[in-house]
C-alpha cells in the first residue's frame, strides 16, 4: 500500500510540474507574439544643411512637414553654401543639402557627394542701410568717399552675386567705371554668410549692405530701410536643393525634398518673398 501511494504522489507531482512548463512556454510564446505585433515608432533626425538665407523659411517649412511627420525631427544646420560643401565633402553626415547657388551643388556633384540635383527657388539682391542713415540713401550714394559696405566674401553666393552687379554697373553709362571702383573701395568688411551682413547693417557698423531680398524678414525690416537694384543690374539667384549619396536616412530625405517642391514648400517660400521656382 505504501509503494501504491508513492507512486501516486510521484505521478500527480510529475503532471503538476508538466503542466507549470507548458503554461510558461504559452505565456512566452504569446509575449512574443504581441510584442511582434506592436513594433516600436523609429524616430528619425533628419540633418538637413541649407544656405543661410533660408533659415526663416525653412523652419517654417520644418514645422508643417513634421505635423504630417512626427517621427521625423529636422535638425538644420544654416551657413554659408561653400562651407556647407566643404563640410558634406569631408564627411558630415548630412541628408539633404540646399545651396544658394549652382556653383557649390556643381561642387558637391563632382566631388561625388549629392545625388541629382533640382532648382527649388530663386531670389534677388537688394541694398540694406541702417534705418535713419543719412548717408546712403540712392545705389548712387554707395560710390561716395567715407561710406562703408559690408558684402559677402567672394566664395559665397550673396558675395558672388554683388560682385556681379557692381560688373553691370560698371559697365552702364548710368554709372560707368569710375562708379564701380569707388563702390569696390567702399567695401571695408566680406562675411562668411549673407546673415552676418544684416547683423552688422542693423547694428550700424556699417552704412550700407547687399543681402538677399529675402533677409529682410518681420524683424528685420523696422531696423534697415530696403534700396532695390533694378533688374538691369541684379541677378537672380537659382537654389538647388539634393538628396546626399551618403544620407543615413535616404528615404525620407527624398521626401523632405519633395515636401519643399510641393505646392504647400513652395507656398511657404513665396511667404518669405523667394521667386518661384521654374515650371512652379
């Protein structure tokens, strides 16, 4: 009777620990199974470098996409358009880069570093001089002895631009050389970026200075007075914008850059005074 009994209490201890390991086996594997089915969101930063002058409008931009796309953060970096292809071409991890100008897209495309390249939007100069300076207040009045000007260095768009329109200029029997070359004996400082310019316009270091139309934002435009530059003697600058070869988030890289040539980007661009872009 007692070897019955054990035996008994064995085999009821046997089944008991069977049925504890095949219930545990059911709950992992169930575990699994819901967690299978719920991946996790993947929050996505996307680096996006972009000349200076479009810093306004595109953190504007930024804001409409990312309501439509809240696992996409932008993080921008704004500066001059040839030290953004000089960072891109050394290896910054940039996703999509916008330039200011044909010339530094060209450079990124020959150094192999951007994908085909779409012209977005363009922009023109214009002369900004400090509000209740006497001293500049006609594109005559730049060529007089004493006034100071503050542009872009050569390697940089804006700079690029203005010397281009001091050449139209000079090449005007409305100004004619000597013009030019007291306006080029003007110029007592060059920046790095198109927003250093207006910096120093509205800090009055300076009498006068060539930025984009574009800069002379909301907060901008009580502090400077606007001198256009007729379109004879301007030039109208052409934005591409391209998706980078090495960009760690190529999809959704393509999609901000669709996003910016969708009617709503260019809506958005328009608001901040840029000129369409063609066939827009």
């Amino acid at each position: 009777m007692k070897r019955f009994r054990s035996a008994v209490c064995a085999l009821l201890l046997l089944t008991f620990l069977l049925a504890a390991c095949g219930g545990g086996s059911s709950d992992t594997s169930g575990s699994q199974a819901s967690s299978a089915t719920k991946p996790a969101a993947t929050n996505i930063s996307l680096q996006v470098f972009a000349a200076a002058s479009l810093t306004e409008s595109f953190n504007d931009i930024a804001k409409q996409y990312q309501a439509g796309h809240p696992n996409v953060s932008i993080k921008y970096n704004f500066n001059g358009s040839q030290l953004l292809e000089q960072q891109i071409a050394n290896g910054a991890p940039a996703d999509v880069f916008a330039s200011a100008d044909q010339t530094n897209m060209k450079k990124a495309s020959s150094a192999g570093v951007v994908e085909s390249s779409q012209i977005f939007a363009q922009n023109r100069l214009v002369v900004i001089v400090p509000t209740g300076n006497k001293n500049v207040t006609s594109l005559k009045d730049l060529a007089k002895s004493g006034v100071k000007i503050d542009i872009g260095a050569a390697a940089v768009p804006a700079g690029k631009y203005s010397q281009q329109v001091f050449d139209k200029m000079g090449a005007s029997p409305q100004y004619g050389t000597s013009y030019e070359a007291n306006v080029k004996k003007n110029i007592v400082s060059q920046e790095e970026n198109v927003k250093a310019v207006v910096q120093k316009v509205q800090l009055g270091e300076v009498d006068a200075g060539f930025v984009y139309r574009t800069d002379v934002t909301s907060a901008v435009s009580s502090k400077v007075t606007v001198i256009d530059i007729p379109d004879t003697f301007n030039v109208i600058a052409q934005y591409p914008i391209a998706v980078t070869k090495s960009a760690p988030h190529h999809s959704e890289a393509q999609d901000f850059v669709n996003y910016v040539l969708s009617s709503n980007g260019q809506a958005v661009l328009q608001k901040y005074h840029f000129i369409a872009a063609p066939n827009k």
